[in-house]
C-alpha cells in the first residue's frame, strides 16, 4: 500500500472528533494510537482492543504521524538527543 493510500484512510472533519485526525469511519485518535505504540503495544494488541480497525489503518497512523514530523517539531530539552 502506498504512502498516499495509508494516509487516504485517515479522516479531519470539525464535526467528528473535534477536528482531530481520526481512523476514517472510526472515533479512534491518530494519536492514541501512536500513543499506544509509543508505550510499547503491538499492533496485534491494539487491534485486539479497538475490534474493527486493521493493520492498515495502525499503519496509516503511524504514515501520517511522520507526515506531522516533517512538517513541525517538537522542543525538545537540550540534550536530549544524546
């Protein structure tokens, strides 16, 4: 699946979720999944927990998540990078 395609199945309406990115056709939180895989989950655990989501969509969390990264950047404290 191509980078365009994974991030095809992430949704933005002001109406749903508050605007947030979501997993299209779900209430589910770009960024609770990438929360989730952040705090050590696996897929299959995600998937387990949040029934009607596939792997592709874990993926396209984690697509539009380097998307964000290009485009911005977090402060991150001196030195934290060693």
């Amino acid at each position: 699946m191509t980078r365009d395609e994974l991030l095809n199945r992430i949704s933005i309406n002001p109406n749903i979720c508050f605007g947030k990115p979501c997993i299209k056709g779900h209430r589910i939180w770009v960024s609770l999944v990438l929360d989730l895989l952040a705090s050590g989950w696996s897929f299959q655990q995600v998937l387990d927990n949040y029934p009607g989501i596939e792997d592709e969509d874990i993926r396209a969390c984690i697509a539009y998540g380097a998307e964000m990264a290009r485009e911005r950047y977090l402060d991150l404290p001196v030195g934290s990078g060693t």
